[in-house]
C-alpha cells in the first residue's frame, strides 16, 4: 500500500526538485519586494535567505496557509509562536525491535511533514480497507500547525536494561523529576518512553495530529497519558492563566538567537543527536478555582508578586518593568523564581476537564510545560525552592510531573530518531 501526496503537497516538492518555489517562498518574496529590494544578479537563492528575515511581514492568514516549517534545525513547537490549542501525549513502547521502533519513527515522520505542509495522507482504490488518514481536518487549513517529539528516561534503560542499544547516548541531564514537597503525583499523569506534542490554531486540526500519531503508533506504543491545553490572548500581549493572572511574562528576557542558544538550546557537548534540541519539563498542575476564587484581590497579587490587571510587579507600572524582588512577597511566586536567578522558556497551556468527582470542584488547572538547556541547573532547583516556600500552593496541586529530551530539528529526508538509532 502507497500513501500519495496531496496536490499541494506535489506541487511544492515538484517546485523544489524544478528549483522553482514553494507557496511560503512566494509569498516570502512578495514581502521583499514590497521593501524595494531588487533581485538583480544575486539571484533567486540569495533573496529567499534574505526572505528568512522578513517573515514578519507576512499577514496571520498567509502564515497560517503556509504553515510552520518542519524541516528546520531545531524542532517547531519550542520557540514557535504559541498557537491556541494543544495536545500533549505520553507513549510506553511495546516492543524491543529497533527496526520496528524505526518503521514507526518512519511513519510518524511522513505524517508529520505531510500535515505540517497541508498534505493528506491518500486512500488506495479499494473501499474495503480503513482510510490513510481520519479526515476530520479536511479543508481546515494548516492553522500553524507543529509537532514536536521527546525522548523519556526510561527510552535510553528501563529496569537496568539497555532496550534498543542507545543507553551510552542518553543525554546528560535527562531524569526521572525527583518528588517534590507538596506533590500529590499520580503516575497515571507521570513519565513515559516517548512525548509527542502538537499543537494549532484549530482545535480539530490539533486534534487530528495527535488522533493519528496514536494510530500509527498501534501495535507499537501505547499512550500512558493525554492532555489537551488551550489558551487565548490578545494580539501581542501575554496569555492569561486559570486565575486570571499574565502566564509567561519572563519570555522577553531572552527572546533574540543568543537568548535562546544560552537559555533553551542544548550544550555543544550533548550527544550529537541532541544538538540543536532541548529538554521539555512538564507539570500538570491543579488549580483549586473555588478556594481561589473566594480570596481577595491583594491576597492574589501577594500570591504572584503581581498586578494582576497590568502584570506590573509591585512597585513598578509595566508588565516588562524590571523586577526588584526585595520589593515583593517573600514567599511569593515571583520572588522565588527571581531569586533563583534562572530563566527557562515557559510554553504553558490551560486545561479544563469537566468535576472532579472525588471533590465535587471543577476539574482545571495548568498544563506546564518548559524548554532549557540544562534543567538540572535551571528547571530542577526552582521546582524544590517553589515545592517549599510558594504561597501559591495554598492554591495550587501539582499531579502529573515528566522530563524529556527533544532531538534537534530534521533535514529533508531525515526521519525522528535516525541519528539516535
């Protein structure tokens, strides 16, 4: 059986092998022209370097319809612009064979660069068979759509074994999160062999990415956990979390190339697979709505060290004012991340799911989730000062917790896992 390309699929790989130019390069190349450069005689490849650095002025629907690369040096979903859904999934892998872990890594890899790119995967003629692909986001468009894997602990050894030959490649800060003070874990929420998060502006189109990552994941891994995150914000402010408070202020701090290569991509000295990746922590954090929702309004921002309207920190007018920690809450949320004197790039989501029947609350809280470099030093240390002294634990119950290491990005051809494999 053959999986055929979508039309607009073909004719961007046919644009490429013609040396012609992709949707994204064409409408890449109308921005450059609108500033006035010329093309002249350094040709058609020099402009479409130059291009790279004008994406911005494509509009947020011709961005949409291109789509986010997924061939690229580092993996989508990490520095990307935070879409408005995602979907993040655990997998426990079921079998021991390299090769039937690579026919997966295979399939998941075409899935992916297909969906990134607006393709479909296509039907053989014969309605007796179940279809290539799902088809519930037929016609919805590519709606930024990104996919990013990670590798578990227990991928590299589980139970002292060395399951598929990588144990001398595991990355040097990859481990289980140790148990911190105020944890209340449930592993049915915890770990796992493999993470695969998706993420878009359209919840179906998200939806569909994580559906049928988990189809052809059958017979070979199996999913451990599942959680769907949204969030929403207006233009170019930051998103808002469950309590009503701006969640990721601190991103601006290192948003330029070097802010990035010291705080979230991984070190020269990692295993060569891992360059140009980084390392995902991940919480899943309860939020007690109704006992927050009955506190008062100073109580909130003592608890952050916050505004809550502006975000400014206190004492100051701003969202991005620079922070005095000796002017908040000791033992406030901002106080003791400040203190640490740490940065990580936070990509958190909010999540709703219906009563928690034990309690009879509402079911929310938030989906944490982190990229660094070096989450001993950055992500681990700030998780034990916070587990210890926040205040925000009279509100808050962390219950799922799991580390990963992200591969870098993958060149045309290249599939998850081949150079680890």
């Amino acid at each position: 059986m053959t999986d055929k390309k979508s039309d607009n699929q073909t004719e961007q790989t046919e644009a490429k092998e013609n040396k012609g130019m992709t949707r994204r390069e064409m409408l890449k190349l109308s921005a450059v022209a609108g500033t006035g450069i010329a093309v002249g005689a350094t040709g058609l490849g020099t402009i479409l370097n130059v291009v790279d650095h004008v994406d911005k002025a494509l509009t947020p629907k011709e961005k949409a319809e291109t789509g986010v690369p997924f061939y690229a040096t580092n993996q989508a979903g990490i520095i990307t612009a935070q879409q408005t859904y995602c979907y993040i999934a655990s997998f426990d892998i079921q079998t021991d064979s390299r090769q039937i872990l690579k026919d997966l890594f295979g399939k998941w890899t075409k899935f992916a660069d297909l969906t990134a790119s607006g393709g479909v995967l296509r039907d053989v003629d014969n309605d007796m068979l179940p279809p290539n692909d799902t088809g519930e986001a037929d016609g919805l468009g590519i709606s930024n759509f990104t996919v990013t894997l990670g590798y578990g602990p227990t991928f590299f050894e589980k139970d002292g074994k060395d399951r598929f030959g990588v144990r001398a490649k595991k990355p040097k800060y990859l481990e289980k999160i140790p148990h911190m003070a105020h944890d209340s874990l449930d592993e049915a929420y915890s770990d796992g062999d493999l993470c695969i998060q998706v993420c878009a502006d359209d919840q179906q189109v998200a939806f569909h990415g994580i559906r049928n990552f988990i189809r052809l994941a059958s017979g070979v891994a199996v999913v451990r956990w599942i959680e769907e995150g949204f969030l929403s914000a207006p233009k170019n402010e930051t998103p808002r979390n469950l309590f009503g408070f701006k969640d990721g202020t601190a991103n601006v701090d290192h948003d330029s190339n070097k802010g990035y290569k010291d705080v979230v991509w991984a070190e020269n000295d990692e295993p060569e697979w891992m360059r140009n990746g980084s390392y995902l922590g991940y919480r899943k954090i309860q939020m007690l709505i109704e006992i927050w929702d009955r506190s008062s309004l100073l109580d909130q921002e003592d608890t952050f060290g916050r505004k809550k309207a502006s975000g400014a920190p206190y004492h100051k007018k701003h969202e991005h004012d620079k922070v005095d920690p000796s002017k908040l809450p000791a033992d406030s949320h901002v106080r003791l991340a400040k203190d640490t004197k740490q940065q990580m790039h936070r990509r958190a989501y909010s999540y709703t799911n219906g009563i928690d029947k034990s309690t009879g609350t509402i079911d929310a809280g938030l989906l944490f989730i982190c990229f660094t470099q070096n989450p001993s030093k950055q992500f681990l240390p700030m998780l034990s000062i916070m587990g210890k002294m926040d205040k925000l634990n009279e509100y808050t119950v962390p219950i799922g917790s799991a580390m990963f290491a992200c591969q870098g990005g993958l060149a045309p051809g290249e599939i998850f896992g081949e150079k680890l494999l």
